[in-house]
C-alpha cells in the first residue's frame, strides 16, 4: 500500500510511502516544492496540495502531482488554502483566511475564485447528485452549489446558529453530519425532498464539566492513504 506524506515545517517535502504487509513503511520517492505545504488530498492517481506563501516570488496556491509526485499543475496567486477536495473534474480549495472558494474544472485547467465577503471557508467536498458543500466557520453557514463547467451556482444554504462555528462535514448516504468547533456539537441534516432537514443534534462533551472549547491543533504531518 502506498501513503503520501507532506511536511508542515520548513523542508517543503512530500513523500511517497510503501507499506508492506508486515507495516513497516519505506520511503519511495521524494520531491521538495518550493513553497511550503499546507495540505494534502488524493483521488486516485491524483494528489492535490495547498502551498502556503513563502516569499513574494512564491505565491500561495495549490499544485497538483501524479502517483510518481511529478508536478503536471500550478495555479497561484495570494490565497492560503486550508483544504482542498478533488475529483475526476474539479479541484475545489478552501481559503480560510481569504474568504474564497476556488474551483479549477481539471479538463480545461480553467479556473473561477469565488470570494464569499466576511467568510472562513474551512471545508469543501462533494455531497451527491452533482452538489457540491463549503463551510462556513465565521458565518456558521454551509453552501450547497453545482459547478457548471467553472461556475458557482448557489442552490441552498444550510443556516445554524451563530454560536456552532462548524468546521467540518461528512456526507453519509442522504444524511450529512456537521462538527461544530465553538460548541462541540455534531448535527445531523437528512435530504429529503429538495431539502435538508435536521433530525439530530448530540454533543461530545460531558455537560456537567465546564469546559472552553479551542481551535484545533495543529500537525506537523499529514498523512493520506
């Protein structure tokens, strides 16, 4: 089994791993970009990264590789991409600091930078039935949209309360299940009928202990298998 690893310090690396059927792991290739790394997501053959700004030659951006961590893509400019989902047609990344959303349809390499005022886009990916998500954390709103060739087409906008701050989503089947960071919630939409609707809301912490809630830590590495 293969794993791509990229670095979050200052070498700039991303390996290629091979796990053998004992677990012992062994590097097989390394390249180094020249821009920092700031996250990593594989499709296939495919691994898109995030390249955050390390000096005004090299701007932020994300870039994309094949299996062997040849560069076949580069698109840049001032954006920090905080995640980044990818298919067999697009590269959707994720700018939290930004407020954008860019969609990159891999056919054409055309490219649409959607800019989302007052907005920390921290998540996107893919729903069913061609829709597509971002979160929302400033706004605790998440948008549900198609792409048309490179276009943004808004089709629904999923509201919580401003306190939840999600960070994060998964999609199960009709049911997506959103990680609220500000109140450590998990929220439970069903789609039915055009809509979403919510069905569930539990929380991971022990109500009867006070507790102040904290952004997430950061890693030195990430790891995709």
């Amino acid at each position: 089994m293969n794993i791509f690893v990229s670095t979050y310090n200052n070498n700039k690396k991303v390996y290629k791993l091979d796990v053998n059927s004992r677990g012992v792991i062994s590097v097989i290739k390394e390249v180094t970009m020249n821009n920092y790394i700031s996250y990593i997501y594989r499709f296939h053959s495919k691994i898109a990264i995030a390249l955050k700004k390390s000096s005004e030659e090299n701007k932020a951006g994300i870039a994309l590789l094949n299996k062997n961590l040849e560069c076949e893509y580069e698109y840049k400019n001032d954006s920090s991409y905080t995640h980044i989902y990818i298919d067999k047609k697009y590269i959707i990344a994720a700018s939290y600091h930004d407020s954008n959303i860019l969609i990159i349809n891999q056919r054409n390499k055309q490219n649409n930078l959607i800019k989302i005022e007052k907005s920390k886009i921290h998540n996107v990916g893919k729903l069913f039935k061609e829709l597509y998500y971002a979160v929302d954390l400033a706004q605790s709103k998440i948008y549900i949209f198609k792409i048309n060739g490179i276009k943004y087409e808004l089709q629904n906008e999923i509201i919580l309360d401003k306190q939840e701050q999600p960070r994060h989503l998964i999609c199960y089947k009709r049911n997506i299940y959103i990680l609220c960071e500000n109140t450590s919630k998990i929220i439970n939409f069903e789609y039915k009928d055009g809509k979403f609707i919510c069905v569930q809301e539990i929380t991971t912490l022990n109500l009867k202990d006070r507790i102040i809630n904290m952004s997430s830590a950061k890693r030195k590495k990430k790891f995709i298998c």
